[in-house]
C-alpha cells in the first residue's frame, strides 16, 4: 500500500468532528448547568415545583444613627436594622463559554521495502581414463548447476497521535440574565429594625 493511499484511507470527518461535536455539546451542557444553578439557588419553589419568588436572605446589623434634638445638639447612638437582599446578587453565577479548540492530529507512515536477490552457478568436471593394453578408455563427467533465490519483505509502520486543546472562559452574563440581576437589586431593602 503506498504512503498516499494510506493517509487517503484515515477517517479525517470522525477524527475532527468527533472532537467538535463533543465541544457543542459541552458548551450546551454548560448553559443547561448555569440555568439549573440560578432555578436551584435563585428562586423559592412550592411543592409542586413553580417558582415563587426570588429566594431573599435577611439579616439584622447594627450602625451608629445621629440625631438632633429640637436645641441643636447632635447624639449617635447605635440602631439596628435588619437588610433583605435577593441571594442570588451575592453570588458569581457560572457562565462557561468555549473560546477557543484546537486539534492537533499528527500521522507518521514509515514504509521500508527490502528486496534482496543471490545467484549461484557451480561447474564440477571429473575427467577418468584407463590404458592397458591394446584398449582404452576415457570418461568425462561435467555437473553444471545454477541456483537463484530471491527474497523481498514490505514493512509499514505506522503511529498516529492526536491532541485537543480547549480553552474555556468566563463570559459575560447574558442581556437577560443581567436585566434579572438589576432588577434583584432594586430589591434589596434597608430598615429599621422593630423592637
């Protein structure tokens, strides 16, 4: 198989896509989480499960309050009031936005073809003779012989790697979202505490 054919052969749509895919669906599942984050910590629900209002924590504290009496002197004395504000406002909301992917694919194919070819030829000759008398004889003997063997071997190496850099970020609260959160703190409220 030739290195050509080979890269031709790899999946290249599954090999990037799959990787792509699996950002969207991140990214999705990012939104979902942040939804379910500002329902489960946000809002109040009754026992059917419809939102009641914004969940408020109230608490009380103490600040020093002048007053002026009717011949002018000025007294500070310490108030309490009690301050009620939307929990929601007092936390970062998660909005996670995939910035930026980066795939690395990377294919080395090694092919090595080795052939190798050896020949042998071999002559042997063997001459006899014989003399006695009034008779003769002579003998020859030739062996010829002729050996060839050839050998090839193919080797294909092959190592693939592939790397997917994500880099996520914080984004910017959507329109909606930060419409939500000021009108939350038009809410917060400061009072007298009642003794």
């Amino acid at each position: 198989m030739a290195i050509g054919d080979e890269l031709a052969s790899l999946d290249f749509e599954s090999m990037i896509g799959g990787p792509l895919n699996a950002v969207i669906k991140a990214q999705a599942q990012s939104a979902v989480t942040s939804v379910d984050f500002i329902k489960a910590v946000g809002f109040d629900t009754d026992d059917s499960g419809n939102i009641t209002g914004p969940t408020m924590v109230t608490f009380k504290y103490s600040k020093p309050v002048e007053t002026k009496a009717a011949d002018g002197t000025v007294t500070v004395e310490p108030k309490d009031f009690t301050l009620t504000v939307p929990f929601l406002t007092m936390l970062p909301i998660p909005f996670i936005r995939v910035e930026e992917t980066t795939i690395d694919f990377n294919a080395k194919i090694t092919a090595v073809q080795e052939s190798t070819a050896t020949s042998e030829m071999g002559l042997n000759t063997e001459l006899q003779a014989k003399a006695g008398w009034g008779w003769g004889s002579a003998s020859l003997k030739v062996n010829f012989s002729y050996k060839k063997s050839t050998t090839s071997s193919e080797k294909v190496e092959r190592t693939y790697s592939m790397a997917v850099h994500v880099r996520a970020v914080q984004d910017e609260l959507p329109a909606g979202t930060e419409r939500l959160l000021g009108i939350l703190e038009n809410c917060i409220k400061e009072v007298p505490a009642t003794t």
